[in-house]
C-alpha cells in the first residue's frame, strides 16, 4: 500500500538506560547499508537473453561500487544492500532464468569469484560482489538469484531440474564467499523455490562475531528469524528487504526498530527506494541508537553510516523490574495485572468489569478493519484516566495523563486472531492509534501528544514494540518490558505527535 506526505528522515535515537562506555576500536565497528533506487527491466514477464540481463544488472552493480568506495573512504567495515537491488522484481519462473547466478556446491567454502573468475561459468554477477569487497576492504552483503541443479529423485525437484532461489550472499574483505542464504519465507515470489531446508546461517568477521542473515517477509516469522537469535546468540542482524510500507503498524523502519529492541541487538537492514511503490525505510538499529532513511519524494537511494557496537547488550540493557515498581514512576502509571478474567466480549462491544481506580466507563467498543484484521477498539476521551478491551484471550489496557491531543481522534486498539491476508500468521496486539476518517487508516502526520503506558496479557512471549511519530519518525519507548504475563510499554514527553504506540505480538505456535 502507497505512504504519502511523508519527509525525509536520518535522525540518532537515544536509549535511556545506556550505559557510558570508554570509545575504541575495539568496542565499536563502522557499518553502512545502502537504499538502493534500481535500474528495472520494463517488463519483468518478457524473457531476456543471458546478455540482456547481465547489462541491465551491470548498471545496478555500478551503483553499488560507487557506494562501496563512498563507504570505504568512512572506514566502513561491512556494507549491506536490498533485496531484488540487482535484478529487480515480480517475474516468473521463466522470465528470471537469465538473471540467475549459478550457485557452487555447498561444500565449497574457500572460492574467491574475483580472483578465480574462471572456476565456474555463469557467475559473473558473484565476480563483481568479489571484486567489491576484495577493492573496498569490505564484507559485501548482497541479494542475488540463484539457480541450482537438483535431481527428480529428489521429491521437491521443481520440473525443470533446478531449484531457484532467493539469494543472500556474504563476501569477505578479501573476496571470499563466506556465507549464503536461501530466503524461507517468499512473499508472492513465482520464480523463487523456498530452500528444502530451513536455514541459520551465522558467521563471525575480524571485527565481531555472531552476524546472522534473513530476508524482508522472514522478520514476521519464527524461522529463521527468531530461531538465529534464540538458538545462535547473534547479536548483529543483516537484513536485505523490498519491504512495501503499511501504516499504522509495519512501515519498514517501525519493523526494524522493533525487532532490534526486541531482542536487544544490532539490526543492518537495506530497503529498496522505489517511492512509488511504497518501498523506502532502511536503517542501522542498536538497542540504543536509530540512525534511519524514509524518504517518499526523494528519487535517489541513500548510503547510511554509523558506528555500531561490537557487544549491543553493553549499549543498553533492557530493564525487567515488577511492574508495580514501575507504576511508581513519577505517579503515571497504575499497578498490574488487571483482573482481566472479568473482561468479556459482547455481541454488542466488549465490556470489562473490575477496573482499578482512575480507570473510567470508556465510549461504547467499536470494530474498524486496520491492515486488513478486525480490530476492536475504544476511543481516548479526556486528558487523563484509563481503558481497556479485550478480544478472544488478550485484554489491552491504557493508562494516560497530559493528553493534548490538538482536536484529534485516538483509540486503543485490540487483535488476536488469525491474519490471513498477503501472508498467514497468528497475531496479538495492543495499540494506541490515531484515528483519521477510520481507525486503521494510513496517517503520516499527528499532532496528538499524551504520556501513557499501555499493556496487556499476552499469550506469546515473542513481542515487539513499536513507537511511530508524525513525519515518520521513530521514538524510543521510556520503558518496556515484562510483568508477570503482561507486556508494557511506557512513554513520557513524546518527540512529536504520536501516530502509533503498539505491542506488536507473533504467537507463532498458532499460525
């Protein structure tokens, strides 16, 4: 879906439980990715001759050269670029045959494309990434198209005998290719074959060890994603996406930042830059810094640069205390849990019984469509006291104070269900939303400030908080973490007008 009135953005967001830490080399390493506007074949679904494709994806990675001598004269270490920034997008099984690079045997772990350019035929898009990285002193990241052989025994052998993938692929500062990833989550991707084996691929470099690799669609799914980070310990994400913006709750950057709050590490995502498909927002994420782009009027791509933390858990911890410690702080907050089991959802709306004092008679619940789900919601009346719905097992609930909300309408919002639509996964969320002709609508801009803290009973442990300001900016929240069962997040002065607060929850073991 296409985001308009949006500015363009590269701002530092501030943890504030970091920690003061001693400057050197050593504790930091020089990262950049690059938000590429792509050179694309007008019709994607006409074949092409092996020559055709190559010159087109020849101009793609001139481009990416130019940034990679930009990054070098930083002191950049590692360089991540898009997905589909090569060979574009939206072919078919056949029309992407001639943008495909021919992958080596697994096995293979010591081939240097650049400096053994005659080893395998078919590989000159891999030659250039080599040559990159081995002339930048870089590791190169990159998305490719990838073709492999496969026997018919074989039960997931596609018809033609080979298996076509969407590729991630990791060069070293001397060319050599240290790692590849098959992307396993495909988002209406016809020429592409998910891998027949799931995928973790993690790598260490000179610099810092624990770099893990996903692709765009991934983000929202237990594997690989999840799986690298709880099983693997990374603590530093590369994430190449052709993430298409959806407001109020997954533009790119809002995804971003969350998943490296989340799990408290290190995210380098590389978006593609095609405005008018609503593809823009790419980041350098730490637990305690944003540096970011989303830019919908710009036609240029952008190179990001930033200094980023060898150990994120050193940069900022996330704190855990009770909750009723928490609701403490300066007399914002109220104590939890709820009783939430009094909660219950009418045919009518949703009434809840029980409330803690300061919590009033909210308006009468109502149902508007956000992001294609059902959302139960009820709007914020006054400039201070408490709500709460439920649907199905989740009750959310809103604490406010010093509501200024400049003639504007919010709303907190509850799901948990089933999403079904462009993907199928389970979900459970709570959000503070503003309202335009519906609750649920693509807004940009707000003007509404408020302090808040918003919760709920979640039944998945896998949460992820996202705080998107007017412009299209990013906040931090004040805290956020876990009580018991119930995930908060609290926020004090917002940066600017507040266009969504939301605890984002997967509960993967129901999709």
């Amino acid at each position: 879906m296409k985001v308009t009135g949006c500015i363009l953005i590269l701002l530092h967001l501030f943890c504030p439980e970091a920690l003061s830490l001693d400057v050197d080399k050593g504790a930091f390493y020089m990262a950049a990715v690059y938000e590429h506007r792509p050179v694309l074949t007008p019709d994607p679904k006409v074949p092409h001759t092996r020559r055709a494709a190559l010159e087109l994806m020849y101009k793609n990675l001139a481009v990416y050269e130019e940034q990679v001598k930009a990054a070098a004269e930083q002191g950049v270490q590692i360089i991540v670029f898009p997905e589909d920034g090569i060979h574009g997008f939206n072919f078919t099984w056949e029309s992407i045959q001639p943008f495909l690079e021919f992958e080596p045997p697994v096995s293979l772990k010591t081939w240097n494309p650049c400096l053994e350019s005659g080893r395998f035929n078919g590989t000159e898009v891999l030659q250039r990434l080599s040559c990159m990285a081995l002339n930048g002193s870089m590791f190169v990241v990159a998305n490719v198209g990838t073709k492999m052989p496969c026997q018919h025994l074989d039960p997931g052998c596609p018809p033609d005998g080979q298996y076509q993938f969407n590729t991630d692929v990791v060069f070293s500062a001397a060319g050599t290719l240290v790692a590849r990833y098959h992307k396993q989550n495909l988002y209406f991707e016809d020429a592409f074959n998910s891998p027949p084996e799931m995928e973790h691929i993690v790598f260490d470099t000179p610099f810092a060890n624990g770099f893990g690799l996903f692709t765009c669609f991934d983000i929202l799914f237990r594997e690989p994603a999840v799986g690298l980070v709880t099983q693997h310990q990374v603590k530093h994400v590369l994430y190449p996406t052709a993430w298409m913006n959806q407001l109020p709750l997954l533009s790119a950057v809002q995804i971003q930042r969350g998943f490296s709050s989340s799990f408290n590490i290190n995210f380098l995502a590389a978006n593609i830059h095609e405005p008018s498909l609503g593809l823009t927002g790419s980041g350098i994420y730490t637990p305690a810094k944003s540096h970011y782009y989303h830019n919908m009027k710009s036609q240029e791509g952008k190179l990001i640069v930033a200094q980023v933390p060898v150990n994120p858990s050193l940069e900022c911890s996330r704190k855990k205390e009770s909750r009723h410690k928490v609701s403490q702080t300066q007399g914002l907050m109220v104590d939890l849990p709820l009783d939430s089991s009094v909660c219950q959802v009418e045919q009518q709306g949703v009434r809840c019984e029980g409330k803690p004092v300061g919590f009033h008679k909210p308006t009468p619940a109502f149902f508007s469509e956000m992001m294609y789900d059902n959302f139960t919601l009820v709007l914020i009346t006054g400039a201070e006291g408490g709500l709460q719905v439920c649907s199905n097992s989740l009750c959310c609930s809103l604490s406010y104070r010093n509501a200024a909300l400049s003639g504007e309408t919010y709303a907190l919002g509850v799901f948990d269900g089933l999403h079904t639509i462009h993907g199928t996964y389970y979900l459970q969320v709570c959000t503070l939303v503003k309202c335009g002709e519906t609750c649920g609508q693509e807004i940009t801009e707000a003007g509404g400030v408020l302090d808040f803290q918003l919760w709920g009973n979640f039944s998945t442990s896998y949460v992820f908080p996202l705080l998107l300001m007017s412009g299209m900016t990013l906040d931090l929240p004040g805290d956020w973490g876990w009580a018991g069962h119930d995930c908060y997040m609290s926020k004090e002065k917002t940066s600017s007008g507040l266009v969504t607060a939301a605890l984002y929850g997967r509960w993967y073991e129901k999709d």
